[in-house]
C-alpha cells in the first residue's frame, strides 16, 4: 500500500470553500484534511474504500490463531 498523494486541482465556489474552511476550522483541521476526512467517510460508507478494506483483513487475519 503507497502512503503517496495525488496531487489534484479541485474547483469549487466560494461559498462552498467558505462552508468547508469554516467546518473544518471547527474540527482543528485543514480545508485538505476536511476534505480527506468528508471524503474516506463517503468511500467507507458506500463500501468503495477497498484499500482500507484489505487493509483490516489483512490485519484481521494475522490476529487470528489457527489451531
């Protein structure tokens, strides 16, 4: 698993930046950890978040003692 960013230019208007910056100053974030965070709870909850997904079966697994 890559710990690597993409690097993206997201156009979005100003009311929903101020929307963002102010949910996100609230939270003790910032406006690009708001949005990571918005979006990985979208990808986990509609179950499309395979990476992390794996990731805990992988985890899962390992914990697990075989008899």
């Amino acid at each position: 698993m890559s710990l690597a960013k993409k690097t993206f230019v997201l156009r979005i208007n100003d009311e929903t930046f101020s929307a963002l910056a102010k949910w996100a100053e609230d939270e003790f974030r910032s406006v690009n950890g708001q949005i990571e965070m918005i979006l990985d709870k979208a990808l986990k909850d509609v179950g499309r978040n395979k990476i992390k997904t794996d990731a805990v079966k992988i985890k899962t697994n390992h914990n697990k003692v075989e008899k």
